[in-house]
C-alpha cells in the first residue's frame, strides 16, 4: 500500500491525537458486555506475502485463513465479485472467519456515487452470500472526491441497504476541515456507520479519531520502519481506552508499503492483543525468517 508513503518514516510525528469529544459520548451509547476483534491483512497473495506461505502451498486463501481470523478484501473493488465466486471464498475459510469487502470501484471512482443503485444492488446480493462470515463493508472515496458532492455521499448512507454493516473512508484533505469533518461524521453517526481512520505516514490528517459507532476500522499502513511497533503499541493503549469507554467491535487490518512485512507486524500486534484482553487470537507464523526493515 504505497498511499501515505514518505521517503524519511524518522520526520514524521506519529504521535497519535486526541479523541474527539464525540468518540467518548458515541462509546457510552454502546451495548453490551462483547468486544469482538478482528485483525488481519489487506491481500492473501502470494507474491505481496513472500516467505509467509510455506513451501508447496497450494491454496492462498485457505493457508492464510488458518492463520488470521479476517481480511481485507481489496479484490472486490476491481471487480465485482460473483455470488459464486462470493461462496468459493467462504467456503475456503473457517467458521470464526470475517471478510471486510471494499466496494467496487464502479460506485466509488467511475461512477463516483451518481445512479449506483443497480451496482449497489448486484455488490449487496453477492457479499450477503457471505453470510454469517460477512463482517464489514467497506467504501473507500477517490483523494479527488471533495465535500462539494455531499450530498452524493448523504444519498448513498441513506439509500444503502442496513442489514449490511458499512464502513466509510474519505481521503480528500478539505474533508478534514472542521466544517466538513463534523458534517460528515454527523451523518455517519446518524446511520450508525463505521468513519475508517487511516494511519500513514504521509497523510496525518486522517488520523481524525472520531468515531460514528462503537466499531473502530482501523486502516494501519506501517513504514517498514522501527517506529512501526512503537506505533502499534500507542495504538493498543487508545483501544483499551476505548473499550473501557464501551468499544464493542475492533476490525484492525495491517497494510506495510513493503507488503511482506505485514504479517509480522500483525503477529507483533496480535501477541500484545492477547495478552491485554485475555483474548486468544492465533498468532500468525511466518513460514521463511522474515525482518522489518
């Protein structure tokens, strides 16, 4: 994931912000006693992931499966998918196992949001095939995509289909704007929709930790840099805020600019997870011996 990279990770300030005042209120509405964590990678292909899969694999998706307990399903956006190639998926993993699909690029970049109702549909009808392994979809907008076409975004929450959990990612700057970002985050919020934050380098402005739900989906994209772990380990402090707070969904997916370096971190993430909330999440293994930078 090249979005957000820099060429020096040592200038940048990592540092993460303060909550907004709304997370805390948002958090305290929540329901529940549950806090259901999923923490995967963005691809399971080979190549991206070289010397996680050993020798002889014979099966991308179902290796990767024994090994986390989701995905980010970036395979979607570029086409959209099948309900049978939906099922192949699904039928490829284990029971405990969540797919977090992005929309289709058709919707989002082409058609940018204008008259998507049947690519909507055909999108909705293919991922509800994942059934109980559906765990969140999600839009990710162009960086061109600005607050001048609100209300395409506003048509789009409102028009979208609610037995399907959804999750948005806005990248323009002027959506971070206080004007805008409140706006937005109020419809999200309205629609009990997840506001993805993004973590990279580059892009600091992002990193807005407003929340819209009692669901944070967190978009982590490392440096393949030290600094890496430290960052994750900030990241595991604000998660134990949050669900004191009443955080009832973590969907965390590790994304590197240097892909093969993000089961590690994943692994690194995992284990300090584990050990906080007493959880028992399997700790990937990387089949060849692997280093950060």
């Amino acid at each position: 994931m090249k979005f957000g990279q820099v060429a020096d990770p040592s200038i940048i300030d990592f540092t993460l912000p303060k909550d907004h005042p709304k997370t805390k209120e948002i958090l305290a509405t929540s329901n529940g006693n549950d806090f259901n964590i999923y923490i995967g990678c963005a691809k399971w292909n080979k190549t991206d992931l070289k010397g996680f899969y050993p020798k002889g694999t014979k099966d991308e998706l179902t290796y990767y499966a024994t090994q986390f307990n989701s995905i980010e399903l970036n395979a979607t956006f570029y086409s959209l998918p099948s309900p049978e190639q939906v099922l192949t998926w699904k039928e490829k993993t284990p029971e405990n196992f969540k797919f977090f699909p992005k929309i289709t690029n058709t919707v989002s970049h082409f058609r940018r949001l204008i008259n998507v109702t049947d690519v909507v549909t055909d999108y909705a009808t293919s991922v509800q095939h994942f059934g109980d392994k559906l765990g969140m979809v999600f839009l990710q907008l162009h960086d061109n995509f600005k607050p001048k076409d609100f209300d395409r975004v506003e048509k789009f929450v409102k028009d979208w289909p609610r037995e399907i959990p959804l999750a948005v990612e806005v990248r323009s700057a002027e959506w971070f704007a206080e004007e805008y970002f409140e706006k937005f985050s109020q419809l999200l919020e309205e629609n009990n929709i997840a506001n993805i934050i993004v973590d990279t380098a580059g892009r600091r402005d992002m990193l807005h930790m407003r929340l819209t739900s009692d669901t944070a989906f967190i978009r982590y994209v490392g440096a393949n840099a030290e600094s890496d772990y430290a960052r994750l380990d900030d990241w595991l402090e604000r998660i134990k805020l949050w669900k004191k707070e009443g955080l009832k969904n973590l969907y965390f997916f590790v994304h590197q600019n240097v892909e093969l370096a993000s089961p590690l971190l994943s692994a690194y993430f995992i284990e300090k997870v584990n050990a906080e909330f007493g959880t028992e999440i399997h700790v990937p293994v990387m089949a060849e011996t692997k280093t950060l930078f």
